[in-house]
C-alpha cells in the first residue's frame, strides 16, 4: 500500500496545484518582461492607446451585431411559430441556413459581395468594412435569438395557454400578458452567453481588413519586432477578451440560477 501511495502521489500533485504552478509562471514572466526598464514594458505602455481603440471598435461590432441579430432574430421566431405554413416555412429554413454556417464565410460573403458604397440619388455613401463585419455576425445571431425565442415559448408549460384560452383570453392577449414576461426571463441567460460569443467572434473581423484590436496587435508586433513583446501583446489580447467576457459569463451563471425552471 506504501508503494501504491508514494507512486500516485507525483501524478495527482500537479492536478491539485495546476493553478498555483500557473500563477508561478505568471509572476516570472512578469518579472522577466515588466521591470522598470524593460523595453517590453515601454513598448507594451506606447501602444496600449491604439488597443484600447481597437478594443472599442470590437466591442461596437459586437453590440449592433447583437441588437440587429435580436431584433431579426425575435422577428423569425416569432414567423417560425406562426400556424401559417407560407410564414413558417422561410422562418425555419432561415434559422437552419444560418445556425450551421461558418461565421467566417458569412463575413467573407457581406465584405466582398456588398458593395464599397451605395448610390442614393445624387449621393454615393460609403459602405464600411465594419458595418459589412457587423452584418455578416448578425445574421448567425438572429437565427440563433430565433431558436432561443423559440425554446423559451416551447418550455411554458401547456396548461398555462389551456388556463388562458379557458378565460377567453385570444392568442395575441396570451402572448403579450402571459407567455412573454415569462420568456424575457429565461431568454435572458442564454442570450448574454450569445453575446459574449459574438464578442470573441469579432476577432475574424481584421482578417477582411477592419483595424480592430486584432489589427493593431499585428501592427504592433511588426513594429517593434521584438518576440518578447509579440507575446506578451497576445497574451494582453487574451486579457482583455478575457476582462471583459468573463464578467457576462458569470451574469449568466447567476441569471440561470435565479431564474431556475424546473
């Protein structure tokens, strides 16, 4: 038995301490790349104006990606649920097409087919990357809402709708006062986590040209050419993906446990 024991120890020690060893390797690399008169550290501080910039640009994409693809996306649902075959069908074959596209190719598709700018009356008005990047993200979104939409009205229960009927309540009357207060709440987890997705999603942007966070950590890199600071500037994107997902994340733990429905 002695044996057994002093032979699994070293195996299971690195599982029980796989953080603290972690934290360790942190604390050294910041020591190595951070001193005071480290050139990582001055470079790191020079450009983190420019990514806070481009981090904002992300974080814009990833809000009016949201908010179109909610609004389509609650406007499919609402067809894919329709007793009207002719309103049901588009609906669902829209949720099917873009649920299981790659978002690459969406974003590829909205850049190089829309066009550069659009012609309104004596006007041209030009048509962003970003906007086109925008799109391109709330399409999978909206089909996604749909479903959410869709899952939340399929799990309130079928003797809330008989109760309502029973009082003469019509469809629309159900819907409005009974069944979508209800469906806000249990939306509202799987749609922050939605969220957060599409925000680590407009990291693809700057690979169709967008001078996101990802751009200008490239930018960055080829600048100063130095690998210390090439690693050190991902890492920093990590982070702040990371400082900012992280939080949603832990929202949507804490709705899901609130608003528990068993």
């Amino acid at each position: 038995m002695a044996i057994e024991s002093s032979v699994a120890a070293p195996l299971t020690w690195p599982r029980r301490h796989l953080g603290k060893l972690l934290l360790a390797a942190g604390i050294v690399l910041w020591l190595v790349c951070f001193t005071p008169q480290s050139p990582v550290l001055k470079a790191l501080l020079q450009w983190s104006p420019a990514l806070a910039a481009g981090f904002a640009q992300n974080i814009l994409i990833s809000l009016v990606a949201i908010g179109l693809g909610s609004l389509l996306g609650l406007l499919v649902g609402a067809l894919a649920l329709s007793p009207l075959r002719l309103l049901r069908l588009p609906a669902r074959i829209w949720v099917q097409i873009f649920r299981n596209a790659p978002w690459l190719v969406l974003i590829y598709f909205t850049t190089y087919v829309f066009p550069f700018e659009i012609h309104i009356g004596s006007t041209y008005v030009s048509f962003p990357d970003w906007v086109k990047v925008t799109i391109g993200l709330a399409l999978p979104a909206s089909a996604n809402v749909a479903e959410i939409f869709r899952g939340a009205i399929a799990s309130i229960p079928s003797t809330q709708w008989e109760a309502a009927r029973s009082l003469a309540f019509s469809r629309g009357q159900i819907f409005c006062s009974i069944i979508l207060p209800q469906c806000f709440k249990r939306m509202l987890p799987p749609w922050m986590n939605l969220y957060a997705v599409i925000t680590m999603g407009t990291a693809l942007a700057s690979l169709v040209g967008v001078h996101d966070v990802i751009d200008t950590a490239q930018i960055a890199s080829n600048t100063v050419n130095m690998t210390g600071f090439t690693v050190v500037i991902y890492l920093s994107l990590l982070a702040l993906f990371f400082a900012y997902c992280y939080p949603i994340s832990r929202l949507t733990q804490h709705l899901e446990r609130r608003y528990a429905f068993y």
